[in-house]
C-alpha cells in the first residue's frame, strides 16, 4: 500500500484522527501528512468529511428514501445532464448511475413522507426524461457507511491474559 | 485421610498474573493493556462457515489429526507464506490451539532428565510443560541489549551433554521481539552441531512488521530436527475457537499423535471447519489486521519513549517491552501501583521469567482510542515518580 492508501483506508473510517497521531502510526512526519491530505483535497480525492449520525436517537423527525428512476439519456450527454438536475436539489443525498432494471438510484432525505412524496411526483416525476420512478422508504438502518448503527459491543476479553 | 495431590504438579506455581487480575476485577474504570489476544472479532466468513457447519450438522469427531481438507490447506499456506513443505498426511496435527502442540512435542520427545533450553522472557507454558513431561528446564536469560534475541553464543554456553530441546518462541511473546534470517541462521549452526532438537512456537508469525517472518523450519538441515508449531488465535483472531497446529518428521508426529488420539481424541470439529475458510481466503483479513496493528505499535513505542522509557524497537506479536529500571522499582511494584493510582493494567515482566525484572508487558490489542486514553494516565503516573 503506498502512503495515499493507507492515509485514505485511516481516515475513510475515522476523520477525526489527530494528524500528529496518524503519522506516528504510519511511520512518517506529520508535514508529510498534512501535505498529502491538502493535495488529495485540492485534487478531490477526499471530496469532504462527513459525520455518521443515528438520528433515530433524537428527537428529530428524518425519512429517507431510496427512489429507483429510469430516463431517456441524451444525445451526446447520456445520463450525465439528468443526473445533473437531479443531484441539484438539495433533498437528494445522493445519485448513483446503476447497471440493471433502471437508471438511476437517488437517495433523499426528508422530514416527512409526504415532503418525500411531494418532492418525487412534483420535482423528480415531471422532468422530461424521467419515464418512471419507484419509491423504497427506509424502515430502519442496521449499518451504515461500513458502521454498525447499533450500539458497539463492550470488549468481552479477560481484562489479563498471558 | 491420604494426600491427594503429586507433589510434582504442587510445586509448579501458579503464574504470577492472578494477583493483577483479582485487584482490577474488583475495580471500576480500569482501562486493561494487559491482554495477550487480539480485539478483532474472528473476520465474518470465518465465523460464517462455522455457524454452516453446525447448520449442516458437522458435529463428530474428525479424524484424530485432523481434516484433511484444512490440512491440505495449511500445507499450501505454509509453502506460500514461509516457503517450507510438509506432507499433510504424514507430518501435520491439528490441536487444540498452540499450547497442546508445545504439550505434545515436549512429552513426545522427552526421556527423564533429559534438559530443555527454554529462553526467557517468554510464554509461561514452557516451563511446566517440561516439567510434566520429566524434563529439566534450563533457562536462558535473554538480553535488552540484544533486543531480546537469542544469539549463538548465549546457546552455546547453555548446552550440556544432557540438553535434547532448545525452545524457539519467536516472534515472542512478552517482548515483541523477532529473530531475522541471520539470527536464526546463527543458532541452527549450533543446533546442528550439537544434534539438538527445536520447538518453533511460532503462533505470531503473521504478526511481523520488518520482513517476512523466517521460520527455521525452512533453513538448511533444520527441516529434519524442527516441531514447527502454528495455530489460528492470533492471525484470524481466533483464540477463541481453539484451534492451532504443528508439523514436524513423521517419526516424531507419530508419537506426538498418539498421545493427541488418547488425551484429546480430535480438535474441534466447528473451529476446523472455520479455519478451512480461514487458511484458504484470510490473507487479506491477516494483511488488514497487521497494518492496524503496525499503526498503533508505533504510537505506542513513540508515546513510552516519550515518557522517557527506553523502549527497544519490537519488531514482532502485539507487545511493547519497556524498561522501568530507572525508577528504582520492581516491575510487580510499578504495576500494582500504576494500576492502584491510575487504574492501568500491565504485565509485569517478571511474570515471564525472572529476567522480565524492570520491564513491563504493555499489549497494543486495543483501539487506538483506548490506548491513548491509557497512556495518558500512564504518562501522568510517570510524571509523579
């Protein structure tokens, strides 16, 4: 593993990592780390640092969606300039291009289903080269981002062993 | 009414951790660094195909040296990660993990009186396992300055008429310390010379951080006199289920499994299917697991030396061996009172043989957050003395 790999696989499963600490561990000086992690931002392979929140355990009201859509592509852009105007709204998490029965697959977060519901027949059904679209809520998440949602489970090991 | 207990098995002490483990028990808050197995859980395929193999009701015995099919595996594994190659029929058990290899190769091999050079620090096995088997430990004191190898010389002048078995436990635990081709080069010479023996525990062998482990077994004229002994606990995170191995001449497995088939019958059936997968498609769960560990034992050495203890470089298992010589206490001292005023556990070295007096056992089985936390409070315990 060169040092971007290992720089990205750390800090992929936790942002928060003191830089002088992530050097130490992996072998090198923290200006060295500090310089590669600036330019893979500049270059945007580190394209942002998100928290993981279990919003189920607040009081605030949240509903995601997974909505499958399928559209016509375009002429000389394919799916590029729907994709486009659908990753512009705001509500949608995120939009993946997808092999298979559709095209494709937005995430949408809202704070109710029918502002989930509204968004998909006024917003998303109406633009031009939409054809379809299917509407998964999600009921519950069990492990997000490689993350189990559930509490983690305390270390079970004797607290001495040889 | 008559005494029931041998006096030999009487005199051998219990080990010296009990005290530690009684005091923190009873303790709230104590952050432990004194495990001697990994915090990973068993990688999910592993335990997946034995949650299948209790599904597809696998539950007899096995063979009493084991499944071929793990067997077959662990062959082409020891060939591709340590190029050395046993006849999984005729030279390879399966055990109930390491510590039963070292039982069954000591007793397999040792006549009365017949001495055993066990370097130290080391596993606390050894030891009374020689001594149930009739066996004479002889101790070899190894040295920090020698970053705790074992050299030539210190070999030679250990050997009488009577030595038979040199115990190899490389990489070592409580030290972290590895022998290298040429250290390892150096004392086959000897071993060659004086017809001796090896029982190569090599049960950290993926954990090693400079090269790729050596093992022994692989070196010239070593293959015929060596019991290489392997096992699953701490590569896959297995300890758990159990589950180790050892290889060796047919002439001496033979006997190693005979007496294996009338103590033990078979290893378990469920771990062995578990490690079919695991020998077969783990590499990359191994690869995963030494990196995170590598990380985190350079913070550790970075964050003792820090502190102003010397701290050679281990270069093997999950340990960090430092000197606490200079502040003028015994290492069982250091520790209770670290773990009174600081609610820290550590080893004390000293529970590794006598030679451990003025180093503490410090595991790096923990995530990065609980070690910090730990030697925070290490750090500010330090800093009082």
């Amino acid at each position: 593993m060169d040092l971007r790999e290992k720089i990205l696989t750390y800090i992929e499963k936790n942002s928060r990592v003191d830089l002088k600490d992530l050097a130490v561990m992996l072998g090198v000086q923290e200006a060295v780390v500090a310089n590669e992690m600036a330019a893979m931002e500049q270059e945007h392979i580190i394209c942002g640092y998100h928290t993981l929140v279990d919003w189920e355990k607040t009081s605030i009201e949240k509903v995601n969606a997974l909505i499958e859509v399928r559209v016509t592509p375009q002429r000389g852009r394919g799916f590029d300039s729907v994709a486009e105007r659908v990753y512009n709204y705001p509500e949608v998490n995120a939009v993946y291009l997808i092999s298979g029965g559709y095209d494709l697959l937005v995430t949408l977060e809202g704070k109710t289903l029918r502002e989930v519901a509204q968004f998909v027949s006024d917003k998303l059904s109406t633009l031009d080269s939409v054809l379809s679209t299917k509407t998964n809520f999600i009921l519950k998440k069990y492990k997000d981002h490689g993350t189990v949602i559930a509490k983690p489970q305390d270390d079970e090991r004797m607290l001495v062993s040889l | 009414m008559r005494n029931p207990l041998s006096e030999r098995i009487v005199d051998i002490p219990f080990s010296g951790i009990r005290k530690f483990f009684d005091i923190a028990a009873e303790m709230k808050d104590v952050i432990s660094l004194g495990v001697g197995e990994p915090d990973f859980d068993t990688p999910w395929h592993i335990r997946d195909e034995g949650i299948y193999s209790l599904e597809k009701g696998r539950t007899a015995y096995t063979s009493n040296a084991g499944l071929k099919e793990l067997k077959m595996e662990i062959a082409k594994y020891l060939e591709r990660r340590f190029q050395v190659s046993y006849d999984y029929d005729r030279e390879m058990m399966i055990t109930v993990g390491g510590s039963e290899a070292i039982d069954m190769a000591l007793r397999a091999m040792l006549d009365p009186g017949d001495e055993v050079l066990i370097p130290q620090p080391s596993y606390v096995s050894y030891m009374p396992c020689t001594v149930l088997a009739n066996g004479r430990p002889v101790i070899i004191n190894l040295k920090e300055e020698n970053d705790f190898r074992l050299t030539a010389q210190e070999l030679e002048e250990a050997i009488t008429p009577k030595t038979k078995i040199l115990v190899l436990p490389f990489p070592n635990n409580p030290t972290g310390a590895i022998m290298e081709r040429k250290d390892l080069e150096a004392v086959a010479k000897v071993v060659i010379e004086h017809d001796l023996y090896v029982i190569s525990d090599e049960i950290y062998a993926e954990l090693t951080y400079l090269d790729n482990h050596v093992t022994i077994a692989s070196l010239p004229g070593m293959r015929e006199r060596t019991v290489l002994i392997n096992g699953f606990s701490k590569a896959y995170s297995m300890t758990g289920w159990r589950l180790g191995y050892a290889c060796a001449p047919a002439e001496i497995l033979e006997q190693m499994l005979k007496i294996h088939q009338y103590a033990i019958m078979c290893a378990p059936t469920t771990s062995q299917y578990a490690a079919v997968e695991a020998v077969r498609n783990g590499d990359a769960d191994v690869k995963e697991m030494r990196e995170e560990y590598n990380g985190r034992r350079r913070y550790l050495v970075k964050r003792l030396r820090d502190m102003g203890l010397s701290c050679f470089e281990p270069y093997g298992a999950f340990y960090a061996f430092p000197c606490i010589k200079k502040f003028n206490m015994s290492s069982d001292e250091f520790a209770t009172r670290m773990l009174q005023e600081e609610k820290v556990v550590v080893v004390p070295g000293t529970a590794f043989g006598d030679c451990g007096e003025g180093f503490l056992r410090i595991s790096y089985a923990y995530s990065l957050h609980k070690l910090k936390e730990a030697l925070d409070r290490m750090e500010g315990f330090v800093e009082k003395l």
